[in-house]
C-alpha cells in the first residue's frame, strides 16, 4: 500500500482537481484506491458523487474521537473508496493542537487499518490518496508525517514557484518526523502550451526538479470544470476528454513509479 499526499499550500493550481482524477484513473486500471479528503471544504468528497452533507462519520471522526478508518469508509459511485470530509473540519488545528500526537494522529489511523486489514484478511489497497488544504496547516503536516511521497500539482506561473520553493523547506523540515518523506513528482496543471510564460516556468520547472516532473501536462480543459458539478471524476463524465486522457497517462506514470 502505497501512500501519496497531494499537497501544494498554494490554492487553484489543481490540487483536489488531480486528487479526485488521479485516484479515479488509478481505479480504472485495476487499482484498489482509497481517496481521503483532508480539506474542509470537502470538495474532494463532493466530486466523487458523494454527500458531504450526509456522511455520519468522517476524517473529523477519525482525527477528533478515535474512530477507526475503516468505519469511516464509504463507496463512491466512481469506483472506489473514500474517506470524506466536511464544515466539521474546520478549525481541527486549534481542537487538537493541545494534544501529545497531534502532529501522528492520522499516521497512528493509518497503521490501524493496515492492522485491521490484515487481521480481516481484507485485501489490502494499491494506493491511498489525500487530499490536502492548501495550507500548510496541522491537518497537512499530519498527512506529510503519514505519507510515502508527495505530488504537487502546480500551475506554471511565478507566484506558484515561490509557493512551491516554500513547500519543498517545510518538507524538507519534516524528515525529522518522517524519514521516508520525499517529493515523489510534481505534475504541471492548467497547462496552456501557447503560453510563453507556461512554457518559460515549465523550463525552469524542468531544470530544478529534473527526473521528478512528471512528464504528463495536465490541460486547461473544459470537461475537467464540468466533471464537479456533476460529482463525477472527469473519467466518468467524458472518458475521451482531453483531461481525462491526461490524468489516465499520469495514472501510469505514478504505476511506473511503483514498479
């Protein structure tokens, strides 16, 4: 089992967008999946078909009571399994900074389920995926000091490398939490190739980060905007989008990586 945040505190580059499309092209490809949304907002949840509003137990549950993850879970029309958030979220920081483990909460929920799993003979999953806000809040640091490795999305422009420098300190900082954190790719989104600013950003990208940028350009497209409102992943909603054929390329990428 493999687990990867996505995480970039900067918002709009993409982030729930490639969370929700990468977990679902996985599942596609024969992939047991799990998808937590660690953002309030809870709009990871929302686009997989699943109520926010409805769920009976949540990341909350988990984090705040002691719930176990796997009572959280529940199957999204998509395909695959998930862990959803909501309002009762927020304001999580302040609720359990006066706790010892604050900072392993969701580390300690991870290694109970794996326990669980294997005490069930519950087939265990390829990938769990997380969501993240876009900061870099205690719910996120919870997520990177619980994580195998951390894609970032990131939209080509300058403020977004300035963004993307600063997370790559504070992951750095947090191998002293987590030994085996490491930045597994960062993915280029919202790309526009006749932008000579993409394109310039694009190169430095290249340049600094070398062998992890993935090689897949997820495009602005339309089909991706709509897929939402629908509570569907784009490959559910226009399987032959150009937006869903580029989370399915990034899907076998980050299969690659495993090999």
């Amino acid at each position: 089992m493999e687990i990867i945040a996505i995480a970039n505190q900067k918002g709009g580059v993409g982030k729930t967008t490639t969370a929700v499309n990468l977990t679902a092209s996985l599942a596609a490809k024969r992939k047991r999946v799990l998808l937590i949304d660690l953002d309030p907002q809870g709009n990871a949840t929302s686009g997989t078909g699943v109520d926010k509003n409805e769920l009976s137990l949540t990341i909350a549950d988990v984090l705040l009571d002691g719930v176990s993850l796997a009572d959280a879970i529940v199957s999204s029309p998509a395909g695959f399994d998930v862990i959803g958030a909501n309002r009762d979220l927020a304001g999580m920081d302040i609720t359990l900074m006066n706790k010892t483990d604050s900072h392993e909460l969701f580390k300690n929920a991870m290694a109970a389920l794996v326990e669980q799993q294997a005490a069930t003979n519950t087939p265990a999953y390829d990938y769990v995926i997380i969501d993240c806000a876009p900061s870099l809040n205690l719910l996120t640091i919870n997520a990177l000091v619980a994580t195998d490795g951390v894609i970032i999305p990131m939209q080509c422009e300058y403020y977004a490398l300035e963004g993307l420098a600063d997370l790559s300190q504070t992951i750095e900082r947090l191998t002293e939490l987590n030994p085996n954190l490491y930045i597994r790719g960062v993915v280029r989104t919202l790309y526009d190739a006749r932008n000579t600013l993409a394109r310039d950003v694009s190169a430095e990208l290249e340049a600094h980060f070398g062998d992890i940028m993935y090689k897949t350009h997820i495009p602005r497209n339309i089909r991706l905007a709509e897929a939402p409102a629908h509570g569907l992943p784009v490959i559910a909603y226009e399987r032959w989008s150009k937006g869903s054929r580029a989370y399915q390329k990034l899907a076998a990428e980050v299969i690659k990586q495993s090999a």
